[in-house]
C-alpha cells in the first residue's frame, strides 16, 4: 500500500512538472510594454468565470498578433457575439492558444474565411483546419488584435488550454509568463446574511453590508446561523483593472471555516461559478462562503458545515478574511460579530402561496392558464419561487394573458425553466402572430419565445416577468446611404433594421441578384462588399427581414462601388 502511495505521488508530481515545462517558452502575443491586463483567469462574472487573460491593447485596435509557440491553425470562428473574430492554434506540447475579439486576419487566412462564409451563406462561421493549411512559427503574425463579438473596448482576450481544448488554464498562475506584481488585492465589501436551513428550503435574509471592512470598528449583529459574502479584486503594477482574485480564506477566531482556491477550471464546471456568487447584490460580484448542494466546484472548496457559521453563545467572536492573488500577495481584514437572539430569518406568512422548489427533483407549478416547469439539478439550491399574476389581460393595450412574476430574477438557473401561457384571449386570425414576451422592471418588452402548444405557447426562459404579445408589423429597413450614393473605399455600408416587438429573425443581403456577406448587430445589418463587386458600376441592393412572429419587409436601392 504504502510503495502505491509513494507511486501515486511521484507520478502526480511528474504531471505537474510536465505541465510546468510545457507553459515554459512561450512568446508574447502582443508588441506591448509594459503588459498589463484588464480582466485576469477566474473572475467572476455573475453566471460564469473569465478562462483567459484580457491583454489591454491602449484602447485601440490593429496591433500584431503573434503565435506564443510554433503550431498551426485548427479552427476559425468568426461571430457577432462571443469571441467575434477568432483563431485557435494547436502545438505540439498538447496545449491550444485561442485569441478573441480579433480586429481581422492576415490576408490569406482571411481569404479562406470568406471562402466558409460564401459556401455557407451566413456571416457566422466556426471551422476546424487541418495541420497543412496554416502552420506557423513562435512569433509569427496571423491577424490584428480588435474588438469585435461580445467585447467592451479593444484588447486581446487570450487562453491556454489543455485536455483536446476542454481545459482553460490558470496560465499566469502556472508561471508562463514572468510579470512583475507586489500589489496586494482589496477587500472592498463584505456581507452578512442570516440562513435558516433547517427544513428542506433554506431561506436567506441580509443582514449587513460593510464597505471598506478593514476600517470598521463596530460588532456586526448576527442570526444563531449565518454566512458571509465578499467582494473582493486584484490589483497589478501597469494597470487600473479589477482583477480576479486566487484564493479566498475565512476563520472563525482560530478555527478556519472555509477556503476556497481557483486552480484551473475545466468548461463543464464553469457554470457552477454561479453558485459562489451572492446573487441579487448590486455592483461587483461577491463570492460567498455558503456551498450550495449543486455546485460541481465543491472539490476545490473546504468548508466547516457546508460555510454556514453557527453561534451557539452571545460571546462577541473575530471573522478573519484573507484573499490572495496567483503571486502570492495576501490582504485581510477582521470583523467583530456577536449573536441576537431576536433576529427571525422570516415570518410565518412570508411564504404563504410560494412554491417549494427542491433542486434534486423537477418543480411543476400550474395556475389560472401559466404553467412553470422546472427541470432538476437546474437550481443551485432549493427554494421558494413566487408565482404572482400581476395584472389581468387587457388585449386593448396589447398585452393577451395575464400578465406573471415568475420566481425572483436574483436566483440563478443552471438550465432555463419552461413556460407555458395561455392565448384563449388571443383572436384566431391573430393566433400565428402570437409570441410570449418579457417585461424589465424599468418597462420595455421584448421577445422569448413562440412555439405553439396546445391551448398556449411555451418558451425557455429565466425568471422573471412574462406575459402574451401580438406582433403585426413588419420590420422597418432603412439604408444608411442614399439612392444612387458612392460607397467610401472599403465599400461597406449598412442598413437600420428595426422591430419593436418581437425583433428580427433572419435577413438577406443580395447585390446584383446575388448573396452578399452581411451581419446584424444592434439593429444595423453592416454589409461587406469586396473586389469580386468592385466595378464603379451601379449596382442593385435588394435587403429582406423576417421578424419572429412572420411579418417580413424588403428595400431595393442602388449604390455605386
């Protein structure tokens, strides 16, 4: 047993010094000093974590992209959305080099991008190359750093995986870069919240919220049972960002109660990042010491009694945090708390008419034309979900069921629930015309789904505020160039493309009678001619668009390119 065990461990050790060496020599992708970063590997995004480092690129676009080792392109995807523009690259250690968000691609791998988007008929495209087609050296340039898909400013979103691509790693923790960091992480706020978990449902009420934590000189007054929330941020030399921070750790005068460390995380597992994350908390995200039942993460979690603290005295006692960055640089802060017996987690009637959701087994809720169908293992904890009807039909003002609160928007859902309304109310000639909306809190509706059920529509949704819709109108197409107008150099031009309710679905772009590549972000469909439409002719655009409810529109005008 013990000769096992000694095995065991030197072949553990072996792997991590596999993995060590073959993060060693990597280039930089960017001619950029110093480097500095806007987002770092394991931030908390709210539903999910950050699986690379965000390189700042000044604020503007068009800097070399070079590749960290020698490899070659396996896959292109290029979106509205997400990465926008994108290039993985396999080496030959095993590992994968993705960079996003790219301003556009060296000439020839840009040729044989519109080649996929041409053959496809659609501006999104993700393909997989094989290892003849675009090989490359450490160093070697293939494309421009930008700010294209789901990105809020220009930089260079840049991940290292392992494991076929399914393995974001922890690259700057791991030692592939040397980049100098002495500054130590802030604790900017921390949370205390009662729990009462003794039935089946837990219920939280907040407590307190203290800011600025290590300058507070009272005593927090707390339940028997609580926990704490924590926001917390990295900070580095070279830049401004709020960085993520490496590890989290709590004690209870001496005895610690929870840590927390991120490690690397594989994608399966990303979206259990929601389940440390204090919903319903304006602001920055706080990781919370409370382990909720469903969260595949809990591997790299030790907490005493699942994070929850107990007192069982009215004894005044010393909550202690420390947080710590990939370098090693700590910062903490303690906090004086003290039981008050009188303090009720809730009410007897707080709950009267609320559903108790248990997260192990599916939730099926009926009510007056709304059905709610929630299916397991979709909530990180059980709870109990408030199903209101907050004001009756009124078809008049366009609105043909009833209208539903549906849960709280701060509970998160791992798998979106299914929701079934009722359109008795709705005529029959407008029956196909139908579409279930969303409501905000500050007003505005917008589309959710529409596939016709008996009796009703259904949809996927979160929670939230939902009711019935007719849409009748057609999308509104407006060019943004006049009739007959030359088109500047580049010969890109776009068209307004508009629908209040129920939003476009498809459009078309043709020059000349024939597919033009296009793609629609924020109601603009942007349209990219290039040399096979150069002519200095006149030429003939026709647009269509299609809304989700059917109604479709077209515009023909010409342009000069």
């Amino acid at each position: 047993m013990r000769r096992r065990l000694v095995l065991t461990a030197v072949l553990f050790l072996s792997l991590c010094a596999f993995a060590q060496d073959a993060l060693r020599g990597y280039a930089m992708p960017l001619d950029i000093e110093p480097v500095s970063f806007s987002s770092t590997y394991g931030e908390l995004r709210h539903n999910h974590f950050h699986a690379g480092l965000d390189w700042r690129t000044n604020a503007r676009s068009g800097y070399a992209l070079h590749a960290i080792k020698s490899g070659y392109i396996c896959r292109i995807s290029v979106s509205p959305t997400g990465y926008g523009n994108a290039i993985y690259i396999n080496h030959p250690d095993g590992t994968m080099s993705v960079y996003g968000h790219m301003d556009r691609f060296r000439r020839d791998i840009a040729t044989r991008v519109r080649e996929e988007q041409y053959k496809n008929r659609r501006y999104k495209v993700d393909f997989e190359l094989d290892p003849s087609q675009f090989p490359l050296q450490r160093g070697e340039v293939f494309g421009w750093s930008g700010n294209t898909g789901s990105s809020g400013g220009p930089h260079l979103h840049m991940e290292i995986r392992r494991s076929g691509g399914n393995l974001p790693l922890n690259y700057l923790a791991s030692g592939a870069y040397r980049v100098e960091d002495h500054q130590r992480p802030v604790i900017g706020r921390v949370g205390f919240y009662a729990i009462e978990d003794s039935t089946s449902v837990p219920v939280v009420r907040r407590l307190q919220m203290v800011s600025n934590p290590d300058r507070f000189k009272g005593t927090v007054a707390v339940s028997e049972k609580f926990y704490i929330a924590i926001d917390a941020v990295d900070h580095m030399e070279g830049t401004n960002g709020r960085l993520a921070v490496e590890r989290y750790s709590v004690w209870l005068d001496d005895e610690k109660i929870y840590d927390f460390k991120v490690g690397d995380v594989p994608y399966s597992e990303g979206r259990y990042f929601a389940c440390l994350v204090q919903q319903g908390e304006k602001g920055h995200d706080m990781l919370k010491t409370w382990c909720q039942p469903n969260n595949g993460l809990l591997y790299k979690v030790h907490a005493v009694n699942d994070g929850i603290i107990t007192l069982e005295d009215d004894q005044i006692h010393t909550v202690r945090i420390v947080v710590a960055d990939c370098f090693g640089n700590s910062t903490g802060c303690s906090l004086s708390v003290k039981r008050n017996p009188a303090i009720k987690v809730y009410g007897a009637s707080d709950f009267s008419g609320a559903v108790a959701a248990l997260w192990y087994m599916p939730t099926l809720y009926s009510c007056d034309g709304m059905t709610m169908m929630i299916d397991a293992a979709s909530l990180n904890a059980s709870a109990y979900l408030a199903c209101n009807r907050l004001a009756d039909a009124n078809p008049d003002a366009g609105v043909y069921s009833d209208v539903w609160s549906i849960g709280r928007e701060d509970i998160h859902l791992q798998k979106p629930l299914r929701l079934r309304l009722e359109t008795s109310r709705v005529p029959d000639r407008l029956k196909d015309k139908a579409y279930i909306a969303g409501r905000g809190s500050q007003g505005g509706q917008w589309y959710v789904g529409n596939t016709a059920v008996e009796g009703g529509l259904q949809a996927s949704c979160r929670f939230g505020t939902y009711f019935v819709a007719v849409d009748t109108i057609a999308p509104t197409l407006r060019p943004r160039v006049l009739d007959g107008a030359s088109l500047p150099a580049n010969g890109r031009f776009s068209i307004e493309a508009e629908d209040s309710a129920s939003g476009v679905a498809e459009f078309d772009v043709q020059m000349d009678g024939e597919w033009i590549l296009s793609q629609l972000v924020k109601g603009r469909i942007q349209v990219y001619p290039d040399e096979r439409h150069r002519s200095g002719a006149r030429h003939t655009v026709e647009v269509s668009a299609r809304d989700h409810c059917g109604n479709s529109s077209r515009v023909r005008f010409h342009v000069i390119y």
